[in-house]
C-alpha cells in the first residue's frame, strides 16, 4: 500500500526546516489525544527510520533532512551523528513558525503573562493571540502547495499550548471559551501581553423607602455634569441616587474602571419601592476582585443611604440576564399602592366607587404617552391591563387604592385621565378630578402578566 504520509511530508521537509509542532499540525485533525508536537515528532521519528534505511542501503548523505536534526528533535540528531560524528544540529528558526510554538518560548510568555495577571482573582481565562500575517500567509501558500487536508490553524495551536502551560502556573483556573473571567491576548506583532478581565454583573432587587430619589444619577440640564450655579456645582439635579448607592461599593469592592446600572424598569422619583424590591443587575468593568462579600456591601449600602436604600442580592449572573430585565422585565406585572386627593369631596353615598372597582378590574387600558414624559418618549398608544383595582380606604376627599396591572402603565394618568389621553380614567369615571398625592410600588412580579 503506497503510503500517503510519506509521499506526503517527505517534499514538505525537503523544501522546509519545521519543528514538531509545525510538522504536526498539518495533520492535527487525524487522531485524538496527541499533541500537534507529538504528532510532528512520531512522523519524524517515522522519516529518520526511513532515512537510516536508505543510507545504510545506499549511504545517502545529510541533504534535504534538516528537520530530522532540528533542536527540537533530540532523536534525529543523536541518529545522525552514529554516522556523522562532525555533524552540528540544525539550530535554525522554524520556517514556519519562526520558533513562536518552541516550548521555551511559550513558557516565558506564560511567566510574563502570570505576573501581570497578579493582582486578579479569577478561575477561568482564554488565550487568544495576534500573529504576523506573513506566517498566517506562509501556512495558507504551504498547505495549498503541498496539498494538506488534515491540518489546524497555527493559531488554534498556539492558544491550545500556551494555555496549557499558563495552567501550570495558575493551576486553581480552567480554561473557559464561553464566559472567561479573564482573557490573555498575546500579540506577537507588537511583542505585547493584553489582559482584559471581563465585566462582572450582580443580579439583586432594591427597595427605595424615601420619595424624591431618582433611580438614576441625574445630571444638571444646564451644565450636564459640569457644575454649575443651578446645581450648586454639583453637576446634578438631585445629590443621591438609587444607582450611586447602590453601584459605588460593588464597584470599590472589585476595584473596576466603571460601573453601570441596570433597572428592570424605573419608578417616579416621587415614589417608592416596596416589597420584594425591583430587578437591577450592576454591571462592573474590569473588575480584579470577583470573590465579593455580599452580605457586608449589601449593609454598607443601607448604611451609607441611612436607611434610604436597601438591596438583596442574589448572586452573580451575565450579560444575558441585562438584556432580559430590559425588555422582558420591564413588563412585569406590578402591584401599587396610590393615595388619591380628589378636587371636591364625593358624596355622602360611596356606593359609586364599588361601581368604578368593579369596572376597572380586569380593564384595558389606551394610553397616549403622557404629557409629563413626552418630551422623552415617542408618542404612541399603549394598550395595558389593570387586573385588580380595589379601595383600602376612602374619606370624602382621599382615596387609597390598591392596584395590580400591567407593567408599562402610568399609574397617575390612570387616575387623573391626562386630559384625555388615558381612557378609561378613575377621575373619568368619578366625575371628579383626582391627582395621585402618594403613589408606591409594593411590588414586582415575576410574571409579564398581571396577577
């Protein structure tokens, strides 16, 4: 049977001086458990058996076997020299590689990557590099002129062996491809190590228990941030945030270079939020500590707001889970607690609201984007459902109102009825102009639909 490795590889090393790994890897999609290295150093093994064949048959001389007697091929040399005593190893670069997958030299780059990466915790990483795109060019011209069909790219080989090696050193962390804590790039263009530590994102609900906190850092309108005589050169509209509470330990605490804050939906400032809390996930970029005391932070934020801001954690989680709480959640059916003053007192007979609970329950509802929000929001009609409408307390001039509906709804202009632009509307209904004085969120649902 003619043999297809050797009619094969034998031109290749006739024209190129390659290393194991090199040689190898034009064959690295045939047999599992071998490194490309292994690979290259069995065929050598396999070449050298035949050269020695031939020059004890023929006495053939040392040209055309470089590779048999390159530096990293012990066997090869120590052959050669039984015949050749004179004889120098090949100390020659690969031509293929220029030496870049030689153990030595995957084994400083380890080092050096180790040491830059001290000061991260971490348990999982990626290796990815930059090659020159002469070498790239050089094994894409080689494989098509010597027709190799069973080869791997240089950089996969690469990235596979070096982080192998990296594990030595850094043995408590695996290898990761999905979702690495952090990720080596080594460019060998510029002779540089990157390390990029991916962000960390903390899934938690938050309770807000005083009125007039926005969610969010507010900056000034007149000098967005600068500072000014308008916000006392502060730069902001309002001095706290549920955010600045919120996010400023977390971010501290795993030393990141900036923070974000994801709301699964947002109430008024005005409001509060009660009950379980609303969904955020903190999103933290390059963080170095990802081992963080939930428990201490979470007291540090509720003591730093004295008591303003309470959060509950619930673990870490990922970028998936912020694409979620702002679309899916967002919806979520929620539950509020509104404390209604009306412009007159209602009459003696409160029969009348038994009526209006009885219609509301179980309503949809049109809704054209209120007047207070439309120099943010595009002006459209929501339809939304109210699932439950009942009366906690009522006196002739104050209601309290217990809601359940569906998220997205404005809850004042349910009440008032926006000068039309909500219909149906409690004050409609009543026959009397009603404002929200009090409103809470007491709670957010799980569930898109209202319960």
């Amino acid at each position: 049977m003619e043999s297809y490795l050797f009619n094969t590889i034998l031109p290749f090393i006739e024209k190129h001086h390659v290393c194991n790994s090199c040689l190898g890897r034009q064959f690295g999609n045939l047999l599992t458990g071998l490194s490309n290295a292994d690979r290259g150093s069995a065929l050598k093994i396999f070449l050298a058996m035949e050269w020695e064949i031939n020059h004890r048959q023929a006495k053939t001389g040392l040209s055309n076997i470089s590779s048999l007697v390159s530096k990293d091929f012990s066997v090869g040399e120590q052959s050669v020299r039984r015949y050749f005593p004179d004889s120098e190893p090949n100390s020659l670069p690969c031509t293929i590689c220029q030496d870049f997958l030689s153990y030595p030299f995957l084994e400083s780059l380890a080092k050096e990557a180790h040491d830059l990466v001290s000061e991260y915790e971490f348990s999982t990483f990626l290796v990815g590099s930059k090659f020159p795109p002469g070498i790239i060019d050089n094994e894409d011209i080689t494989r098509s002129t010597f027709s190799f069909e069973y080869g791997e790219s240089i950089k996969s080989d690469f990235n596979r062996e070096l982080g192998k090696i990296l594990s030595t050193f850094i043995p408590d962390a695996t290898v990761d491809f999905k979702a690495p804590d952090i990720v080596f790039t080594f460019d060998l263009i510029q002779n540089s190590i990157d390390i990029k530590s991916n962000p960390l994102f903390i899934l938690g609900r938050y309770r807000k228990l005083e009125r007039g906190i926005p969610q969010s850092k507010w900056f000034c309108r007149k000098c967005r941030g600068v500072g000014c005589n308008h916000c006392n050169f502060t730069g902001k509209m309002y001095q706290d945030s549920v955010e600045e509470y919120a996010t400023t330990p977390f971010f501290n605490a795993a030393k990141g270079i900036s923070s974000k804050f994801h709301g699964s939906g947002r109430e008024d400032i005005d409001a509060r939020m009660l009950g379980t809390g609303r969904p955020f996930v903190i999103e933290i970029s390059e963080p170095k500590i990802r081992n963080l005391d939930f428990k201490t932070i979470a007291k540090q934020i509720s003591d730093n707001s004295n008591g303003k801001v309470e959060v509950t954690i619930e673990g870490l989680t990922n970028r998936t889970k912020v694409r979620e709480i702002k679309t899916r959640s967002s919806r979520n059916a929620k539950a509020y607690r509104a404390v209604v003053t009306l412009e007159k007192s209602l009459p003696d007979n409160h029969s009348i609201l038994e009526t209006i609970t009885e219609e509301f329950t179980n309503i949809l509802i049109q809704q054209r984007t209120p007047i207070r929000v439309a120099h943010r929001r595009a002006d459209k009609i929501r339809t939304r459902r109210v699932s439950s409408f009942q009366i906690e307390k009522a006196t002739k001039d104050e209601i309290t109102l217990h809601i359940v509906c569906e998220g997205g709804l404005y809850v004042k202009e349910l009440i008032s009825g926006d000068q039309g632009r909500t219909q149906p509307s409690f004050s409609g209904k009543l026959g009397i102009p009603a404002v929200v004085t009090k409103l809470d969120v007491i709670e957010v649902f799980k569930s898109t639909d209202p319960i």
